[in-house]
C-alpha cells in the first residue's frame, strides 16, 4: 500500500512538473515566438542554478503555511538539470543543511519537497539560531552558493525576509543598519561571485503590511540595493508582499512561470551583440570617401544598417550619401560613404577619424523589450589625415579652368608681345615708264612708311603716294597676326584689276607691284613700284 501512495505520489509530481514546464514553454512561446524560434535549442541546455536565502527566523513563522507550499511547487516546475538550493538563516545561516540541495531530477523533486516541510523548524537549528535576522551573513551565503556552483552561467538569488538586520551589537540589540566595511564586503563577494555568468538578484519583502517598516532603523533594504547589487547589470528586484497568501503564492507563481524566460533572457543577454565591425577608408582630394566595411552578424542580429557618417573636426562636416545606405546581410561591403567638406573653400588640412553610426535592425524589438535587454549601440571608426579641396566644383574641374585661364593668359601676353615686337622689313623699287630703275630702297623696323609724293620715301616727279602701316589685332584674339596694310593716297595705283590698296603679311610672304599715275585717266603710267618683304 504505501508502495502504491508513493508511486502515486511520483506521478502527481511529474504530471505537475511537466505541466508547469509545458505552460512555461507555451507562454515563452506566446510571449517571445521569434527568440524562442532562434533559441529554442539553447533553452533545453541551458540550466540555471536557484539559490533560495529565507527567513526562518522566529518572527517569520506566521510565513511557514505559505512560503513552503509554494515553494514545493517551484520545485516541481523545474526542468531537470537546474539545481535549487535553499539556506535557511536567522542569527547564522545554514547553507550546507541536508536535503535543502540537489540537481533536479524526479528523486530529487520528491526528497527536497520532504525537506522543505521542515523549512521554518528544523532539529539542526541551534538554540539561538532562529532569534536574529542576519541580513550581512544571508547576502554572502547567496555568493558563497554561486560560486562553489560556478559551472552554472545563470544564478538566480532570492532573499525572502523582513529585512529587519537585529544582529545585537556590543550595547545594543536594537535594529540597525548595516556598517559600511559590511557592505564593502558583500558588494566585493558579490562581485567576485557573479564574473562571467547571468544574475537575477530578487528580494522578496515579508511585511505585515506596516507602512512606516522603512523608517525603522534597522530596515536595510535600500542599502542593499544601492551599495550591494547597484553594480550588477540587473540590480536588486524588489518586491513586495504582506502577510498575504495570495500575494505570496501569485509571487511564487510568477516566477515559477518565468523559469523559461529567465533562461531565454540570459541566453539573449550573452548574445546580445553587435559582432564585431572593422571599416577601412579611402579619402580623395574632392572629400568623396569610399569604405571597406567587414562584420560579423550573430544569431541575434543578422541584419546591420549604417545610420550615419560624421566627423568631430572643427570646421568640417559629412554629407552623406545615405542612397548607399540600407539594410543589409552582407559580411563585405564596399559603399560610397559621401563627402567631407569645409565650411569654407580652398585646401584644407583634417586629422580626425570618420565615425560609422550602425544600428541592428530586427523584427523581434518587442520582445528585447519585453526582456528588458537594450540592443547595442554599436559603430566603428576609421582615422583620416589628409588635404581635401572644398568648392563648388571638383577639383579636377577646378584645375582644369584655372589651367586654363593661365594658358589664355599667357597667349594674350604672348599676342602682346608678338603685336609690339613685329616691325616692318621689306625691299622697295621704284621704275621710271622705261623699266629704269631710279629708286631702291630697303626699310627695317618700323610700323609705318609711305612712297612718293611728300612720303617718307621721297620719288622725283611722282603725282602719287603709297602708304604703309601695320594693324595690329587685340591681343585677346590670340591667333591673330600683325599685318600690313598698302594703300594708294594720291594719284592712281593699278596693278591690272584698278587695286588701291592690299595686303602684306608675314605668314604668306606676300608683296605688290603695282604702276602709278597722276590721274587715273592718263593713259600712260609713270612709275612702277614693287615693295617685296624681307625675310
């Protein structure tokens, strides 16, 4: 028959593990269906080690109906592979009491569920050790737990008590604070204890409901949270609960229910990163920026989205070329990052790094949320150091026009040059109507002359006169020549088409040879002039 009870029993105790493990599963599932989906697997190895601190001291016993049930049934809903254990405490703590300690497997739920009957009274107390509460001693047993457990990377702390530290000091057995060389060596246990793994630290307040508990002096509670735990990522958890049954079972129930979402949020926690990033630039004289972005994605994020490019330099700024921009899964990346630019134009010189602003995109930021897990602000940087050319116009474009301006400078100054350098130099003949020759003359470096009548080149009975003089183009048509002009200003020049004037010029080596008379109804000519250039 009591074979038959205890078989019973077991089965009692399975079906309420299971179901508890199947309405965790289902509400993560619920709750977190795209990390669940990812982490899935991770879940069923992770297992997370329960360090259960409580108060058995004599003023919690009105707690021992309550605490212990629920406690049973937390027991019942762990998965096996967890580890609980539960240190009484009062005036000392018993952290190494048999049968309050075990990995979890179906024995072991049947044996700690006995144990736990005797929680609040058991024969292994001394005389002494349920008088006092103390608050120093219980909060390093919780490290103390942690750390000969540490092949577990998740460790949950829970404190359930009045926070009432009445350790008696010497003349004194009132409520105090705890000193601060105490709290200096709860924080370094602590500390030392939690490297390397996730931490949940809970405190659950046992109160009768008194509203003035937190002007006693001996309530701890916020020195605890704000010089033991305030270096933790997570803190102290502080709730509440008075001498209530319900408020006590529905806190058990919660964290009965949320055995699956502390290990999904500490397998989250570990991979919550960016992977790593690495950007090499490349910066032209213009400011336009090319870089080479590598990374590595995680399971958590396998999408990355540059969000922005900036300097800090004084004087400089980043237009970004944020068409480049998007999500991506890429490991390898080559982007036109945009342009750096000064606020004023001309050459200048920037040593500063580019700063690269990436953000993660997920679909799944509710449930980080609902977490409570901040995704990294992440990013990386590159440094540069070189001159850049800020205009409105690149700098090939620029060069280009001022090259050439300066060519177009220089060939003006060159037309000038050409236009005052070239002088007249020429050989002049002069013919009497018989082909005698009675004039010839050969003129050098002059811009103007005339032959014949009053001219400068005197001919003995002429009634004509030949003009000279040279035109000279404006230097801004640069491949204009100087040349020179003939032309008749007396008496009648013909050189068989009734001509009056022509053309010398350099480049054609040209030359006229035209016959002259007084009037151009004479029938005879009376001289013949050639004028010929000289090389």
């Amino acid at each position: 028959m009591k074979k038959l009870l205890f078989t019973a029993l077991l089965l009692i105790c399975a079906t309420i593990a299971n179901l508890s493990a199947g309405n965790s599963l289902e509400y993560i599932e619920n709750t977190f269906p795209e990390l669940t989906n990812i982490f899935r697997e991770d879940i069923g190895k992770c297992h997370a080690h329960y360090v259960f601190c409580i108060d058995v001291s004599g003023s919690m016993d009105k707690f021992d109906d309550i605490v212990v049930p629920c406690l049973q049934r937390f027991i019942q809903a762990l998965p096996e592979g967890d580890k609980v254990t539960v240190i009484p405490f009062g005036t000392e703590v018993k952290s190494s009491l048999l049968g309050f300690s075990g990995i979890i497997t179906s024995n072991i739920k049947a044996d700690l569920c006995t144990s736990m009957k005797t929680l609040y009274k058991n024969s292994n107390y001394e005389k002494e050790f349920r008088d006092h509460t103390n608050i120093f001693k219980a909060t390093n047993a919780i490290s103390n737990a942690f750390i000969t457990n540490s092949e577990y990377k998740v460790n949950i702390g829970i404190t359930i008590t009045d926070f009432q530290n009445n350790i008696p000091t010497t003349g004194s057995s009132n409520f105090r604070l705890l000193t601060p060389s105490e709290l200096e060596q709860m924080q370094s246990n602590f500390m030392a204890a939690t490297q390397d793994c996730y931490v949940r630290n809970i405190a659950l307040e046992l109160t009768e409901g008194n509203k003035d508990n937190q002007s006693l002096p001996g309530y701890c509670l916020p020195q605890l949270k704000n010089q033991v735990y305030n270096k933790c990522e997570n803190g102290l958890e502080v709730a509440s609960a008075g001498n209530s049954k319900a408020m006590i079972e529905q806190w058990f129930e919660t964290l009965r229910r949320d055995i699956l979402v502390v290990k999904l949020r500490a397998i989250v926690s570990e991979e919550n990163k960016a992977g790593e990033i690495s950007m090499l630039t490349e910066t032209n004289i213009d400011g336009k920026t090319t870089a080479e972005i590598n990374w590595t994605p995680s399971r958590l994020y396998s999408i990355m989205k540059i969000d922005s490019t900036k300097l800090s330099a004084e004087g400089f700024y980043f237009l970004n070329d944020t068409a480049n921009y998007g999500n991506t899964r890429d490991r390898e990346q080559l982007l036109e990052l945009g342009q750096i630019k000064n606020h004023k134009w001309g050459f200048s010189h920037i040593r500063d790094s580019i700063d690269l602003g990436v953000s993660l995109p997920t679909t799944f930021d509710t449930e980080l949320t609902k977490l409570g897990i901040t995704k990294p602000l992440t990013g990386t940087k590159h440094p540069v150091d070189r001159w850049v050319f800020t205009f409105f116009m690149p700098f090939w474009l620029t060069a280009l026009i001022l090259l050439l301006i300066l060519i177009y400078i220089y060939l003006t100054f060159r037309a000038w040059r050409r236009n005052v350098s070239t002088k007249l130099k020429a050989n002049i003949f002069v013919r009497d109507p018989y082909g005698d020759e009675v004039l010839r003359k050969k003129i050098d470096g002059i811009t103007m002359t005339s032959i014949g009548k009053g001219g400068n080149i005197h001919v003995d009975d002429a009634e004509w006169r030949i003009s000279i003089e040279k035109v000279k183009p404006s230097p801004f048509l640069l491949f204009k020549q100087p040349y020179f002009t003939w032309s008749c200003t007396c008496g009648y020049v013909s050189n068989g088409r009734n001509e009056t004037c022509g053309r010398l010029d350099y480049d054609t080596n040209t030359s006229f040879n035209v016959k002259c008379k007084a009037k151009k109804s004479d029938d005879e000519p009376s001289h013949s002039v050639t004028v010929k250039l000289a090389s």
